[in-house]
C-alpha cells in the first residue's frame, strides 16, 4: 500500500511502532555483536551480557526496582503465566486460593482456570461499571489459604487506572502477595513497585515502543517472592526462564524505558489532551454515544464508546481511513463480544457496537483532528442506513 495513504493508526492498546531510536540502539545487536550472553568464556559473550545488564537497569529504574529483581521474558503473556502459575505451583504445598478480576486479560484469566484444573481455588472479583475494583470485596475475599492477588494496573480496552497502592498495602498487611499485569501502565503512568508493595509485575515492550517478543517480570527480593519456572534448561535467568535471551530485544526494552522514563510525563499531558478534544467534539456532534468506563481513573491515552443503534462491523468498514478495534467478534481473535465491555454492564448489542480508540507517542493533532471528522461521518452514515445503500449501489 501507498504510505501516504495508509489508515490513520489508533490502535496503541494492541501495539505499538518501535520509536526510531529503540531500532538503532538494537541494530549491532544483529549483526557485530552477535555472541550468545551465557557464553561466560570470551569477549563476545561479554560484550553483550554487559548490554543485558544495563537494559535491566533501565528496565529496573522506571518502576523503582533492583535489577536483579528483574527477569526476561517473550513478553506479558509469558511473564503473567509465569507469575501466576508459578508462584501458585510453588507454594502449594501451603495455600491453595488465588484472588483475580473478571476484567483482566485473558492470559491471567487462563492460566487461572488452568490452575483450577489442577486443584486450586479462584476468585474473581466483579468490578464496577467504571471498570473499578471495590476494596472492600478484595478485603472480603483474602482467606489464610490466599497465597496470590493478580490485578491489572490499566485495563487494555477501556483505561481503568486501578488503585493499586491501596490494593498493595491491603494484601502486604494480608501477607498474600501482589502481581500486577501492568503491560498498558509501564511507560504511561508513574509505577513504584516499593511504594505501591507489587511483588511481582509484568509489562512488554512492544506496548511501549519497543519491539514484539520481548518483556521482563518484576519479581520482588523483599519480602521475597519463590517461583515454580515454566520451561525447563539451561538455567539461564537464575533458573527462572531458560532459554537463551535474545540480545537485540533486550537492549530494545531496555532502550524504550529509558525514553519513557524521560518522556513519558509529557507525552501523557499532550495525548490526555487530545483524547479529551477527541471526546468533547464527538460527544457533542453525535447523539447516543455512550463512554465505556469513566472519564476518571483512565489513562489518557484510552477512548472507548459504544455507538447506539449501530454495530461495530459496518463502523468499521465505514472507516477505512482509521485503523481502531472494537469490541466486536468480527475483529478479535475470539468469537465473543468483550468479556471487559460484559463485565462493567454493557448489553451484548452495546458491546458489539463499540470502538477503542489508542493514541501514541507519534500521534498528532492533525491526525486526531482528522480521525475525529471521519468518526462523526461514518456514524452518521451507519446510523442513517446511508452506509449501506451507498455500498450496495
Ligand atoms: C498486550 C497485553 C498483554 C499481552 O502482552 P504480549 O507481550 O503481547 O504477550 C497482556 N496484558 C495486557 C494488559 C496487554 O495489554
């Protein structure tokens, strides 16, 4: 295709592109400084171990950790099935019952329902329409047998900021442990694992402008926190997650956190500000929106409505020249409507009618400025029935 004639991209929530300087900083990482990182016994091993290590630090830094505290993964799903099932796995000789929500990926709802398969007890907390946990019903569900509480710091779909320092100090007091699915909070708001008492958190480059196949899981040394790993070998990542790491990634996640952590204040105030404009003049030119979540405790990067009377297929094929997702089958790789949408109360018909919109650190005015006459357009036309005369014609 064309590039200048490429859809506007809106869709930061399910990727995002790799900022230039992420690329450069991995590209002798391909090529002359191939050596394998265990390979202790000469240069070229060490040369890129040392990278390794410093993309830990900077991994490290953002969220107030210790670089030993941080292990490599291929990405979120990998590093919340290794929290989850591995800490459930390895203490479970002593509790069996871990505390989750309706509303988190489905990486952390799956390997839940794995572990019920093998014996554990679940619990997963409903939230409310603002995408919201209640306390007091995390509070309610803590037993002596609970041994893990899995939350998300953001919802993917509708933004919901959870509070997890609140939630972290109940489950310290509690002495059950903290895991955070914290892929869409990294690089976009300030995390603090000392101050918001997370043991163990996972995020992923590629959400953060770095690249696909590359994360890290957080595990905290204090109080520590044991592990069952997943893949058995080499022992590599302190017997975590065998498997040789793959440099150039590394040094990629490492690079695009280094930029959030510099950036990442005021990329969040410009974008908040035009996802508010966004949203303002949408509300305002179409009757019937309806906001998924609310405008408070969302990240400001997140724009998520449902457009009543209309369905989110023929929006989106009213809108060629955007490149958002829905909430719809037709677009997911599941065949259900959102789990997220069901959870904070929307009709199945509401659900399969809504649009999520991610705004990014390359976004610009002029393109939400044109994406926001494109939306106001293509409701029209799809609510007028217009849309499909005009494609039948
Ligand atoms: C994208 C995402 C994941 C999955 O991350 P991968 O690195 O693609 O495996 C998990 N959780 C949340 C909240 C996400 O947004």
């Amino acid at each position: 295709m064309d590039q200048s004639k490429k859809p506007i991209y809106l869709d930061c929530h399910a990727t995002t592109p790799v900022d230039p300087r992420v690329a450069e900083a991995m590209m002798p990482y391909f090529t002359e400084k191939f050596g394998n990182p265990h390979s202790s016994g000469h240069f070229y091993g060490w040369e890129v171990a040392e990278a390794i290590e410093i993309a830990r630090e900077q991994v490290a830094a953002l969220i107030n950790a210790e670089p030993e505290e941080i292990f490599c993964t291929s990405g979120a799903t990998e590093a919340n099935n290794t929290a989850i099932k591995g800490v459930a796995r390895f203490y479970r000789e002593h509790r069996n019952h871990l505390v989750t929500a309706v509303s988190e990926h489905m990486c952390v709802l799956d390997s839940c329902f794995q572990l019920e398969r093998e014996g554990f007890d679940v619990t997963y907390l409903q939230v409310g329409s603002d995408g919201l946990l209640d306390l007091e019903e995390l509070k309610a569900a803590l037993t002596d047998q609970t041994i893990l509480v899995s939350i998300m710091s953001v919802q993917n779909e509708i933004g919901t900021i959870q509070p997890m320092a609140k939630i972290g100090a109940i489950c310290r007091e509690r002495k059950v442990f903290l895991h955070t699915d914290a892929a869409q909070a990294v690089g976009k708001i300030p995390i603090d694992v000392k101050q918001m008492k997370i043991d163990l958190l996972s995020l992923t480059a590629h959400k953060i402008f770095g690249p696909m196949g590359i994360g890290a899981l957080y595990v905290g040394k204090k109080p520590r926190v044991r592990l069952e790993p997943i893949f058995s070998g080499g022992g590599q990542e302190k017997g975590l997650r065998s498997g040789t790491l793959a440099p150039a990634l590394c040094v990629g996640l490492g690079e695009a956190l280094r930029i959030a952590d510099e950036e990442m204040l005021e990329d969040a105030a410009r974008l908040g500000a035009l996802r508010d404009q966004m949203w303002q003049r949408l509300y305002g030119a179409v009757p019937g929106l309806v906001l998924n979540g609310s405008m408070t405790n969302r990240i400001g990067v997140n724009l998520n409505f449902s457009v009543d009377g209309a369905d989110a297929e023929s929006l989106m094929a009213a809108l060629p020249g955007l490149a958002v997702s829905s909430g719809s089958a037709c677009s997911s790789a599941s065949d259900d409507s959102s789990h997220v949408l069901k959870a904070i109360g929307l009709s199945n018909a509401l659900a399969e009618a809504s649009l999520r919109i991610g705004l990014g650190r390359f976004t610009t005015a002029d393109e939400v400025e044109s994406a926001t006459k494109q939306l106001v357009k293509a409701i029209t036309k799809v609510r007028d029935g217009r849309y499909e005369i005009a494609a039948a014609e």
